[in-house]
C-alpha cells in the first residue's frame, strides 16, 4: 500500500513564525502534492511538483513556498506564518503515467493531513 | 470553466437506508475524469473510484454504486443500506487538460455524511 506521511498531525504556531510542514511517500510516485483543506471550500490547491527539484503554483500560491530535494520528499513552507493560514494541510502523491501531463487521471494518495493553527 | 458542484453539505441517515450523494460538474472538454474520495474522521481521503469521460457504464462494487450522466454533467454515488463506517465527508472530483495544456484537479466542497446507528 502507498503510504504518505505527514511529519506532524497538529502544530500550532506564531504569527510570523516559518513553518515547515513536511511529507514523505514511500511508493516512487513522481507527482506530489499540497493541499489546504476548509469548511465549506473543499480543497484547494497550494503547489504540485512532478520531479525532483520541480515546482508549479497551484490556485492559492501566496504565503508559501516548496521544497523537493528528493523524491520521496515535499515540503510546505510558510515564510511568515498569518493566521488566516490556520486550516487542514494535505499532501498528497500520484504516479507518472507516460508524461506528466497524462497524470490527470492517476488516482491521488493522502496524508493524514496536519491541523495547523497560527495565533 | 471547470466546477464540481456538491450541493448537499450534509446528510444524516439512519442505519441501512440507502443514500445517494450528487455531484454536478462543469467542463468543456471531451476528456477527462470523475473521482470519488472518502475522509473518514482520521482525515485521510481514500480514494473510491474514477472514471473516464467515455465510459458512461454504471458502476457496482459491493454496496457503493456510481451512475455516470453525461447528459446531465453529473456522477452520482450511491450507499446500499448504510453502516456507520460510512460516516465520512465525501468528495467528487474532476480531472481534465486546462488550455495551456497543464491538468487540474477540481474538487467540489464535500457532503457529510452521518450516518446513526
């Protein structure tokens, strides 16, 4: 079973703190994934990465930053951390079916998801 | 543009009934995908089902079900007499090619499910 791992399942922090929010797969999927999760608006998409090193805004970019180093690896980062950053953080991953633009139809793998609350 | 539409925010059920979740989506394209996620209340989304815009066949397996409408934009998810495992936010999404040729994944704002012993 794919399995993707999220460092922390609740953080709470200050506003203005940097926060890294990290998540690990352990399957070789290529594609990895952000997502914020909040009542009322499903979920939205932060940043994606197809590769290593890879990074593409999603629909809600601002106040975050990524980070893929490795494959396995792909970090969420608030620089300055507001409080209407406080929502359900999801990561997830998926694999390359042939290029990465075919991907749309592979299945996404979730986290648990981290709770993360700025005050 | 492309939307997915969940317009029951929560349902509440007793035990063994049937229940059917909607969702409505809106896209231009000829190709692109349907998804079911379930978030159980540990707040993992599992993945359900997906289907392809040229598959318009009906899906069963044990007692979820999914009736695809192409003609009416909508991929519905039905629950045969329900359990209390079922108790979960669910949500519909659509994959499909933007114009500059990067995907997306919409996901509607989820229906609640709870279901009472």
């Amino acid at each position: 079973d794919v399995k993707v791992t999220q460092s922390s399942r609740y953080l709470v922090k200050r506003t203005g703190e940097k926060v890294f929010l990290e998540c690990v797969q352990d399957m070789d999927h290529e594609n990895m994934f952000w997502y914020r999760q909040d009542p009322g608006l499903g979920l939205r998409l932060i940043y994606f990465s197809y590769d290593v090193k890879m990074k593409e805004k999603g629909d809600i970019p601002e106040g975050y930053s990524v980070s893929r180093e490795k494959k396995e690896r792909f970090s969420l980062i608030l620089e300055s951390a507001s409080t209407n950053q406080t929502s359900m953080y999801l990561c997830a991953s998926s694999y390359k079916t042939g290029t990465s633009l075919s991907s749309y139809n592979s299945p996404l793998h979730f986290g648990n998801g981290t709770r993360l609350t700025v005050t | 543009a492309q939307k997915v539409t969940q317009a029951q925010t929560e349902i509440s059920v007793v035990e063994k009934e049937d229940v059917t979740l909607d969702c409505v989506y809106e896209t231009r394209d000829t190709t692109y995908y349907l998804f079911w996620y379930k978030q159980p209340p540990s707040g993992e989304l599992v993945f359900l089902i997906r289907r392809n815009s040229f598959d318009e066949q009906n899906e069963i397996s044990g007692r979820y079900s999914w009736n695809f409408q192409k003609s009416t934009s909508s991929f519905n998810f039905t629950i045969t007499a329900s359990q209390v495992v079922d108790s979960a936010v669910y949500f519909c999404a659509l994959s499909a090619i933007m114009m500059d040729s990067s995907y997306k994944l919409i996901f509607g704002s989820g229906t609640r499910l709870l279901v009472r012993p």
